[in-house]
C-alpha cells in the first residue's frame, strides 16, 4: 500500500502485489483472494476518514501490450470521493 505524489484527492492510494504481474487476474486465487480482502479494508479505513472510496484497476491490456500510458505492474487505485 502505497501513498504517491501528486494524489488526485486526499486519501489515494495504490495496492500493488509485492510480485510483479501484469493485473491482479495474473494471481493466484489465494493471492487474488488476500489482495480482495485487504482492499476492502482499506475501503473501510478510508471510508471513515475520507468518505466513499472507489477501488479502480487500471494496466496493461489483455496481450500485454500498454494502455493509456500506464506501468505493467499490477496495481489498485483507491480514490475518495465525496458524495
């Protein structure tokens, strides 16, 4: 879990899995499994200090190919929005 410079709002932040996949659907059901549930713990403590919070996946295609200019490492982004 990982704060990062230049957060869209107050409370971003990333998950990423210690190995380096491509997206989170390249782990394994036991690691898929963990990462799920200490995301929605993360959700939960966010939630109390900063409101709703968006949990949004965003990498590398399918064939592993780049998209929108974004890294290959498997990452969660956890944005807090205000209703």
């Amino acid at each position: 879990v990982l704060p990062t410079i230049g957060a869209l709002t107050p409370g971003y932040l990333l998950l990423m899995p210690r190995r380096c996949v491509p997206s989170f659907a390249a782990l394994s059901e036991k690691e898929r499994k963990r990462a799920g549930d200490l995301a929605e713990k993360l959700r939960g403590l966010l939630a109390t200090h900063y409101g709703p919070t968006i949990i949004a996946e965003h990498g590398v295609g399918d064939d592993g190919s780049p998209s929108a200019a974004c890294c290959s490492h498997a990452h969660w982004h956890f944005v807090p929005v205000s209703g």
